[in-house]
C-alpha cells in the first residue's frame, strides 16, 4: 500500500492585518490577517521550512522531490535543487520543478505519489497582488510538504481511494512571467465553468473510490478563484474544512496541502477526507486515513504556526518587502553577488550548514575548516550537520548600517547545545527583544539577491516553543 | 626560534603629517606629496637621500607606483603592503627592519587613505569573490559586540557602560579640539554624544570615529647614525604584530571582552622593549580608538588596567590628557577619523611631537616618561590583527 506517510507544513511568522491596507489606501482591505513571507523569504526556503518540518520526526528519508509553485525564484535553473542541497540530502535524489501554475501543485503531489521510493511533494507560494486587489489581500504564504511512501518504508497515514480530473481551457486568471501580479476575467464566468468541471470531477472521484457524499468526514475545497470555491462548498455542508481564509489567506498553489495538513492535524483513523483543487479544471481526491495516524509524530501543526503568527506588521513595511515600495538605502554599497565557483565549493556548509567536526578535540568549527583550532589536527575532521541544532545567544547587536531590505539588521553570536558557535544574522525577531541568553534555532533564507543570484543561507530566528 | 626585536638599533629622524579631515581639494597623490616633503623637511633630507620606500595603503592604489609616480622617485624600490587598519603601522615595521637589517641607511614608511572619495558611509571593502556566506554586519556593529558582553561580564548596568563609552568619546574629543591637524577640532558635550543617532547596538554616531583622508610618513635610519639628521631622535624600542586564527566567532570561550592579538602582541612589545609594568612606565599611548567600546577593552589589553577596571579608570579620569597615562592625546580615530593607511603613522606623530616635547603647550604632557605605545588594530573582535609599538627618547 503506498500513501502519504508524512507531512509538514510551514506558515511565515508575519501577518498582515488587512484593515492596514484600507487605513493607508483609502481601498481595499478587508477583515482578518493574511500571512507575509518575510523579506528574506521566497518560494525556496519556505520549501525548504515544509520540508524540515516533515522531516524533523521522520526515520526515511526521500528519494526525490517534486517541488511545485506559481512564484519560482529562478526560472531556467531548477529550485528543487537548493532545496535537496539544504536538506542536505544526497546527489542520488532526483529534484525537480513543477510550476508556473497553481495546478501544478497536482503535478507534485500526484507525481509523489505515483513515483517510487520515497517522494516528496513540496508546494509554496507567495501570493503578490497590486496594492488595494483583492489578491493582495486574499492570498497568503506559505508551504508544505508531503511525503509519500510504501508501507515497507514508513508507517501510511492516509491512502488514496480514487480520484478524478478535469480539464479546462478558459481564460480565468493569468500572468505575464515577470509581473508581479495577475490578471482576472470576470469572476462569474469562471464561476459557470469552474462549478461544471469541479461537479462532474466529484462525481466520478466519488464513484472511483466507491462512496457516497454521505460517507465522508471532511471535505477541502481550495482554488484561487473565490466565488467558485464557495458556491462549490456548498456540497460539503458542515463537512467542510476551514479554509483558512481570515488567518492565513489564500496561498494558491500551497493551499490545497496547507488545507489537507490542517485537516490530518486534527484527523482520527478511519477518515474519509475529500479534496477538491480548482486550477483551470478541477481534481478531486478521495483519502482515507489509516490507523497510523493516532501514532503520527507531528512535528509543528498548521494551527500552532497560526497561533504563533505576528502581526504587528505595518502596511509600508509589507510592500517594501514584496518589491512595490522603493525605500531610500543606506549610503553604502549594494551587497557583492556570490561566486558559483566558490558556492559550489562549499554547498555543503552554505545550503545543508554543515561543519567540521576534529575527531581528536571534538572542536566544532562553523564553517568548515580543515585545521583544528583545537590542537591544530590536519585533515581529520567529521562533518556535523548543525541545520537543527538550538543555540543560545552569546552576545549580539543591532546593525542600523548595514545594507538590508529591512533594517536594522540584527546580528547574534550564538552557542549551539553540545558546541560550536556561529555569528549569524537573526531574523523574525523584534530587535528590541534580543537579549543575551536568548534561545535560538537555524532556518534557511535568501539573505540578499544581487545581480540575478539569489545569496541563499541559514539565520537564526527565536526558538519555537 | 624564537623573536628578538630590534630595541635601539633604529631610529626616526623625522616625520610628516597632513591635516586629517573631507580634503576634497587633494588627490592621494597630493597627501602623499605632502606628507612625503614634510617628512623629508623635519628630517633634513632630500628624497634622493632615501634608499627605499614602503607605502601602506588598503585601496587607495596597489603597487609602489601608487607612491613612486606623485612622487617621481627615480627607480628605487617601494614596497606596497597591506594589513587591514593596522597598514600604516605594518609599513613602519618593514621598514625598521630593512634598516636594522643592514640592508639600507635611510628608508620612509608612508601612510595613506582616501575615504570620502567612495561616497558611502563608513568603511568599505572589496572582498574577492565568496561563496555569501560571510558576515556582511558593519564595522561599528562587529566592535558593539564587545559592549553587552563587557558590562554583563563586570555587572555594568546599561546607563553605567553608556556613560563609560560617551566619557571615552568625550575625552578624545576634548584632545583633538587642541590639535589643528585633527579632522574634528571641537570638545562635544557628553550630552551630544550620549544623546547622537544609534549606529550599532549602544553605539551613537559620536562613539564611532570619523571618516577622512589623510597621509602620515617616517624617516628611519640606524641608532647610530640618528644624531647626524636630529638632536631628537626617537628611538625604536619595540615592534610586535599579532595575527589571530580567527576563531572568535568559532569558539565559545571567547566571550567579547577582549582581543588576544592585542594581549598577544603587547606582551611580545613589552618583552622586547624590557616593560615590566606599561601603566608606570610609559609617559603616553595613541590607541586605537575605532569605536568607544574598543579603546576600554584595550586599556585592560594593552596592561594599562587591571581586568574588569578600565571602565572605573576611564570614568575617573586616568588616561585624560592630565590624567595618569594619557591616552589618545591627539584625539585619536576620534578626532582624526581613520584614513586607514594613515593612522598608525599618524599615531607615531604624536609620539613625535609629545616625546620630544614639540607638541603644542597647550596639549603637550609634562612627564619624566620617555617612552610612547602605539597600537593599531584591524579587524574585528574574535578575528583581529594587532600591532604595538614602544617609542623612546633616550637609549637603553
């Protein structure tokens, strides 16, 4: 039996409350909170948060990665990749792109599935919008991995039923590669082909899987197309998971896996478990949950990371982040690109944060060294993965000089439990809260991106609870 | 194996040194030619009387024609080096050694820097290409480190160590507004500079030193051929320079309250120059004042203060300019800003002037001392190199 065996999802730590934008624009808004990636974020690294998150608890590890989003950071060169270097996984895993479309977050997740070994499916978005859309306001962040698996590799949670698709040829949301925003057809006439497609895909998913409306515990209808995912919710009734509308938003080609981890959070064995993409057609899945998963370790629930949300997040800030806001610098220079040569030369440390361990002192060195600073051994060094390993603040200060997109940056030295140290940029932190002592832990981010080269790295942010 | 110094076997004969400040009118090499001349007047010497150059500068021109075309020298050789912020001085130290060695009677050690050409604030650097993993923080952010850590370690409160940092501030500013080469001549209130813009951490704008052009050169020959050029030649007791494995950000029982290069090249500086108690001993030091939080640890680092006092002997006035041990009785980074290639040379011009008692009256120390430190440093806390050297005006 192959199923899911796995899962992980991440929120980012920003909210935006969406009376800020009517407060500042005189337009658009709205109630409740959407989630922000923050301005060291992108589609990668929070793929890469998903992915450790599903693999923090995991005793397998996968053979390859289907990564899946609307808003690749690069185009031509495959992003997966980062991803398989900064979960430190080896060069025998196949890492591939799906993307440009909110739909080809089937592509991952039925791709996984259907592979062999142990495959993962990562879906991200950032979701942008123009200021006062309703996109903007609507969508939200996030990501979320799934990994799928044979019952010989890992105990199966929740395992396929039967399934159906549909497709569509309409003009319902588009977008030039390069714009930061889409463009939308009136909403009522995807609503009339979106209403078809999805009824029809239901009702041959229902009878693949041979059972009845009646017979399901909840049902996840998700799309970026508002009007449609509503009108077609109807059929679920009070079976209907929360789509997470009011806290996080809308995270497009995330939100069917955002909705189907919030959903296996909270799920007992034996759940029938329906969802419903709309992406330019519809696909329905019918899952069932297995006794597996009452003893499913999970890592961090959707609803904790939406507990632990901040959302003192100004309306100024948000679109200086996304790009739309063009601030002042400070009068020092724009950041140096990374060279490929030298990047390639230590992706080891600079994606998995990986360092060197002497085997005589058991002195850690971040980064890498060959020499010892403990004894001056040569050569006789062990790599030590350091990626999820916590760590207390040593000293630290707040940089107001320095280049950033958001400044002040705030630095900390930091001393990780069992040794080594690192001086490491914080990030998710109110620079005010910093003190001496403080516990932090490692996630990965694009610290700067400078001619075209995204400078990927890990930072430390406050350690979850 | 082992390092013996050269005490006593060289001497400066004389010195130049431009005003430090915006020179927006003068080129690199317009400094240069100033500080070169102005050296070669003091000493009494033309420039065909030198036998070889060394030019320390960190981006201001690479290679000796960055000195040997402003300055036309005719197919001698000049050395170009650099050694972070502790370039003026690494120029100084090759030359002596040239000269102690033998192999010339006359050499220069030039320093120069010109910062307000970039048009950014602060330093800046070009590093080669990396893999973006470095720390990319500022300068005054890598020395406010050593702040939080210094006043948690001694029990400091935070008024306490902002008020040890805005006197230290204060205190150089009062010397450089006595000098008419600094580039801020003015004393600044302790409320000005308590109450300035935050750079880094605690820092304000008034905690870091400024940013100038400027040049600074020597004239070094052997001890004994000194009195042939000057009455007053200032005598090299000792030359010590640290270069540290770098591990302050690597190893957690550096705690950010000190700098071992400097510990390190001190206690070699004093070993050589046969100091056994620096805060007795010596009449006045020029330090490296980058920013307030790094003059205090180096008063514990350079022996001046026992460990956990140099917070209480910078508040009670010790290394003022009528104090104990001045320090920085020019005014320091402080006052001069720090053109980079400039400033350990800059440094020894004052001991120039104050051993030889040809500082201005109003500034000048009235000591029975006859030996000056300067200490240079470059870097960052954790990872830094550091350079001593002991001055003297009288043999043995």
């Amino acid at each position: 039996m192959r199923g899911i065996i796995g899962y992980g999802a991440y929120v980012p730590y920003y909210r935006l409350d969406r009376s800020k934008i009517a407060a500042a624009m005189g337009a658009g808004g709205g109630r409740g909170e959407r989630s922000v990636a923050s301005f060291d974020e992108d589609t990668t690294t929070m793929g890469v948060e998903a992915a450790r998150n599903a693999l923090r608890n995991a005793q397998v590890a996968p053979t390859s990665i289907l990564f899946a989003t609307a808003n690749p950071a690069y185009l031509d060169k495959t992003n997966a990749t980062a991803i398989q270097a900064a979960l430190d996984l080896p060069q025998e895993t196949w890492a591939v792109d799906t993307g440009g479309s909110a739909r080809s977050a089937e592509a991952a997740m039925r791709g996984a599935r259907g592979s062999e070994g142990i495959a993962m499916a990562i879906l991200s978005d950032l979701r942008t919008g123009k200021p006062t859309s309703a996109d903007e306001s609507n969508g939200g962040d996030a990501a979320v991995a799934f990994l799928f698996g044979d019952e010989d590799d890992s105990p199966v949670i929740a395992r396929s039923l039967g399934s159906a698709s549909a497709t569509g040829e309409f003009l319902d949301r588009y977008r030039q590669p390069g714009d930061s925003f889409s463009r939308i057809w009136e909403e009522r006439f995807g609503e009339q082909a979106y209403l078809e497609l999805g009824n029809e895909a239901i009702e041959r998913a229902l009878k693949a899987a041979n059972v009845g409306l009646e017979d399901l515990d909840k049902v996840i209808v998700v799309g970026l197309h508002t009007r449609a995912v509503n009108s077609l919710s109807r059929v679920a009734g009070d079976k209907l998971v929360n789509g997470l509308e009011s806290v996080v938003g809308n995270t497009g080609t995330a939100h069917l896996g955002l909705l189907l981890a919030s959903a296996l959070d909270t799920a007992a064995a034996g759940e029938k478990i329906m969802v419903v993409h709309l992406a330019d057609g519809a696909t329905v899945q019918i899952l069932e949950t297995t006794e597996a998963i009452n003893n499913y370790n999970r890592f961090k629930t959707v609803e904790s990371q939406i507990a632990g949300g901040n959302s003192s997040l100004d309306y100024n800030l948000y679109l200086t982040w996304r790009g739309f806001l063009d601030r002042e610098p400070p009068r020092r220079p724009d950041p140096d690109r990374p060279g490929a040569p030298p990047a390639f030369r230590s992706q080891d440390w600079k994606y998995a944060f990986v360092g060197s361990r002497d085997r005589s002192s058991g002195a850690i060195h971040l980064p890498p060294m060959r020499v010892s600073m403990s004894g001056g051994s040569v050569d006789d060094m062990e790599r030590i993965r350091m990626a999820d390993i916590p760590a207390t603040i040593a000293t630290f200060t707040i940089d107001r000089l320095a280049y950033s997109l958001s400044p002040p940056v705030v630095a900390v030295v930091i001393d990780y439990d069992g040794g080594g140290r690192f001086q490491a940029e914080m990030t998710d932190v109110d620079p005010a809260a910093v003190e001496i002592g403080g516990r932090v832990e490692m996630t990965f981010r694009r610290l700067f991106t400078a001619e075209g080269i995204h400078n990927y790295f890990w930072k430390a942010r406050p350690l979850s609870s | 194996m082992a390092s013996h110094g050269i005490k006593d076997q060289v001497a400066i004969i004389g010195m130049g040194c431009t005003n430090f400040g915006e020179h927006w009118d003068k080129s690199v090499d317009d400094m240069l030619v100033d500080a070169a001349h102005e050296a070669y007047e003091s000493a009494g010497v033309v420039q065909d009387d030198i036998d070889a150059f060394w030019l320390g500068t960190m981006a201001s021109g690479v290679s000796g024609l960055t000195l040997s075309k402003p300055l036309q020298i005719d197919y001698k050789p000049v050395t170009r080096l650099e050694n972070m912020c502790a370039t003026g001085s690494e120029a100084f130290r090759n030359a002596c050694y040239a000269v102690a060695s033998g192999a010339y009677d006359t050499v220069m050690a030039i320093g120069v820097e010109k910062l307000k050409d970039s048009g950014y604030s602060g330093l800046t650097g070009s590093a080669p290409p990396s893999d973006g993993t470095s720390s990319t923080i500022t300068a005054p952010a890598t020395f406010s480190l050593l702040a939080p850590a210094y006043a948690k370690k001694h029990g400091l409160d935070e008024d306490t160590m902002k008020e040890v940092l805005t006197r230290i501030a204060w205190k150089n500013h009062k010397n450089g507004a006595l000098n008419p080469r600094a580039q801020f001549r003015k004393e600044v209130a302790k409320e000005t500079i308590s109450g300035s813009p935050l750079i880094a951490g605690p820092l304000g704008i008034f905690d870091c030193s400024g940013v100038s052009d400027g040049s600074a050169a020597a004239i070094i020959v052997r001890a004994e051929d000194a009195h042939k050029y000057t009455d007053k030649p200032l005598y090299v007791k000792a030359l010590s320079f640290s270069s540290g494995p770098a591990t302050g950000a690597l190893d957690s029982t550096y705690d950010y309250t000190t700098f071992r290069e400097v510990r390190a090249s001190a206690e070699e500086a004093y070993k050589q120059a046969g100091i056994v108690d620096p805060r007795s001993e010596i009449a006045m030091a020029e330090v490296h004042d980058c920013f307030t939080p790094t003059e205090l640890v180096l008063m514990e680092d350079l022996g001046f203060a026992s460990e956990g006092t140099g917070w209480k002997e910078a508040l009670n006035g010790t290394f003022d300019l009528d104090g104990d041990l001045p320090v920085n009785p020019d005014g320091g980074l402080k006052s001069f800003g720090h053109p980079i290639g400039a400033s350990g040379l800059r440094m020894l011009f004052e001991c120039w002037l104050q051993l030889r008692g040809e500082a201005p009256p109003e500034r000048q120390i009235d000591s029975d001392k006859t030996l000056g430190l300067t200490h240079n440093l470059g870097g960052q806390p954790g990872a830094c190199v550091s350079f001593v050297s002991v001055v003297g005006s009288q043999l043995g």
